[in-house]
C-alpha cells in the first residue's frame, strides 16, 4: 500500500478544515513551522500543489480542496473504527449481528429477560440483513437464517421455521381468503420468502403468484400486510408475536416447515468466551420457550 505519512496527512487536513496555520498547530500540539513542514512534504511525495500562499495565510489550490476531502473522510473512517476498537477493549461487550426482522419480532420482546438475568454483561445488537465479516473484530456472534453451511465459523442450530400465509384482520372488509386459490387472487406483498415450498404443500405448485408490492425487509412486507395493504407469505419465527396479538391472522392451516434454519455462529478461530456462552444458553432456553408456546 503507498500510504503518504500519517503525521503530514494529519497537519494537512487540519490545516484545511480550521483554514490556519496556526489554529492546526495549536490542534496538534506541535509549531506553527512544523505544520508548514508536513504540508511541504505532503506535496513532495504528491508531487502536487496542495496550498498556496496569499499574503501571510496559506489557501487550498483546487486540487488541495479535492484531496482534503477525500482525506477527512479516510480519517474519520479510521478515527470511528478505532474508537470502536478501543471502546471494545476498554468496556468488554458483546456484539451480535442479526436480521432486522428477527431483532425486531423475536428477540427484542424477549431481550428484556438476558439483561436481566446479566446485568453486567454489555450487548451490542447490530441489525443488518447482510452476513457479518468477522475480520474486523468488530462483531463477536451472529444469529444467521439459511442452511448453516458457513465456512470459517462455528455454526451451532438455534431452531426451524415454517411457512404461513398472514393478512390483517380486517383486510378486504373483513372477508378473508380461506383456500390457496382464494389467497393467490388477493394483493400479494413479497419479500425474502420463496412460494414453491408453500404452494407446494398447498397443492398448487403450478401457480405463479406475482406481487403486488414487493420489498427487500419482511419488517416493512409485515407492517405493510399489518396496515392492510395485501397477504404475505412470511415466516412463523417472526410473525407469531403479531398474530398472538391479533394484528395478524393465519389464513389457512398450511405450515409447511422452511428450509433454513436459525444458527448462531461465531468465528472458528476464537475463543469462546464467558459473555457468548451466557447469550448462547439463555438463546437456547429462550427457543425451547417459544416452541412450547407454538
């Protein structure tokens, strides 16, 4: 990597942000000759004119104005995940990386209940619908759905999940689709779940249903067959909150089981250490208790 020195990229950017020589001098505890001096041998190894000078103060040249940019954000790239880092170190926590839909109807109803039972344990909940890297060190664990064949983690199986159709209570006035047929000539909301498995068991894989709306979250695809805009095929693990609560209702009795699953999974060539064994254990028992009230 050809990287120019830290130390004159840093007198650099300040001198560009505050617009003085010496405001950046007092900034970075060092004189008003030695930031002239970074700056100097910035433009060397660019070979570049980064200022110019008007009068006594030194101004950006256009390329200068470019490149300052560019490099405030670079820094404060590296600046947020070192503070990231070191917050981690200093303060031990626990980062878990899970879907915005399963955070959001799964485990924050039940998450009351692990901060609880382990107060002095600090968890991190990162909520994305893309697979945590671990290489950065930045995420410890993640609660991934699919068929659990992941290299380079440690996959343990959390639970199964099924198929059901929803829909609002009062959609269509009421009048609620009860057969396959019926719930395929209805407004259909899609997101991440494929038909075949549930027409399939429906009897009707010939169909193909096409969507009315279609998002790339369930969390959106359920708030919207929640406020009535169409039926949805979704999965049971994150609708069954919504329909005890009847802000949803299961149309048919067809469930057939999903072909993912839930894991949890954490870097293969890490330590398992006291704080994931704590999340893993009350995520066990958590999962036995929702399958028990199924």
């Amino acid at each position: 990597m050809k990287l120019p020195p830290l130390a004159a990229l840093r007198a650099f950017e300040a001198l560009a942000r505050l617009g003085k020589v010496n405001l950046a001098a007092i900034e970075l505890h060092v004189t008003h000759s030695a930031v002239s001096h970074q700056i100097r041998s910035l433009e060397e190894y660019l070979d570049i004119a980064l200022v110019m000078r008007s009068g006594r103060a030194l101004v950006l040249t256009d390329e200068g104005r470019i490149y300052a940019y560019q490099i405030r954000q670079a820094l404060g790239e590296i600046a947020g995940v070192t503070e990231k880092f070191l917050a981690k170190t200093r303060h031990p926590q626990l980062t878990l990386s899970v879907l915005p839909s399963f955070a959001m109807y799964w485990l924050l109803p039940r998450l009351h209940a692990f901060t609880s039972a382990h107060p002095q344990l600090r968890l991190k909940v990162e909520s994305t619908m893309e697979f945590a890297s671990f290489e950065a060190g930045l995420v410890d664990c993640a609660i991934r759905f699919g068929h659990g064949q992941w290299p380079d983690v440690h996959c343990e199986t959390l639970m199964n999940d099924s198929l059901l159709v929803v829909a609002a209570p009062g959609f269509n006035n009421g009048t609620l689709p009860a057969t396959a047929q019926a719930i395929l000539e209805q407004p259909l909301l899609h997101a991440s779940e494929s038909w075949p498995t549930w027409l399939s068991a429906a009897g009707v894989e010939a169909q193909r249903p096409q969507a009315s709306l279609e998002f790339t979250d369930s969390t959106l695809m359920l708030e919207a067959v929640r406020l009535g805009h169409g039926v949805a095929l979704t999965r049971r693990s994150i609708a069954h909150s919504l329909i005890q609560r009847a802000e949803l209702v299961k149309l048919t009795t067809i469930e057939p089981t999903h072909s993912s699953r839930y894991y949890l999974v954490w870097p293969a060539g890490s330590k398992r250490s006291a704080q994931l064994t704590a999340l893993h254990n009350w995520l066990k028992d958590q999962v036995i208790a929702y399958q028990a009230d199924l």
